[in-house]
C-alpha cells in the first residue's frame, strides 16, 4: 500500500511541475516572449492545454468571473499541495 501512496505522490508532482510549466508559458506568451506561431512552442502549450483543461474546468464554472485573471491554476495548486499533506499525514497508517 505504501508504493501506491508513494506513486500517487509522484504523480501529484508532476501535476505541479505542469501547472507551474503551463503558468510561466502563459505569462512568457502573454508578454511575447513566446510565439505560438513557432510549431515547438506551439505543441507544448497546446499540449499543456489538453492535459490540464479537464482539471480547470471544474474549477472554472465554479469560481466567479474575476474580469480576465484566471485563478483556476491557483486553487488547483493549493488543491494539489493539500492532497500531499494529507497522503504524507495519513503515510504511517500503511506501513
């Protein structure tokens, strides 16, 4: 049972590490530092965009219009790092 904990940990991270990737390209190709008119960039953040959509968009119908900011990576951040406490929290109970 602790492999399986251990592995949903590690998935949780790299849930992390591809929100934070997909904020930092959304400033970077907000303030055109990124085009997405070059193909690489283009299939990374498109890709990015298929993998997290499913996760914001609950999120987002339930957040209230903030007039152009998007808080759903926020929330999903806080949302991811407090499924980590609790797994961590809860890890002694498997050994």
């Amino acid at each position: 049972m602790l492999s399986l904990i251990q592995i949903l940990l590690l998935v949780l991270d790299v849930v992390w590490f591809f929100i934070l990737a997909h904020v930092i390209m959304s400033w970077l190709i907000n303030f055109q530092v990124l085009n997405l008119h070059q193909q690489f960039v283009a299939q990374i953040w498109y890709g990015l965009n298929r993998i997290l959509e499913p996760l914001y968009g609950p999120i987002r119908r339930i957040l209230p219009p903030m007039g152009g900011i998007d808080l759903a990576p926020l929330v999903l951040l806080i949302a991811v790092y407090a499924l980590r406490i609790v797994l961590i929290n809860n890890m002694a109970y498997f050994y």
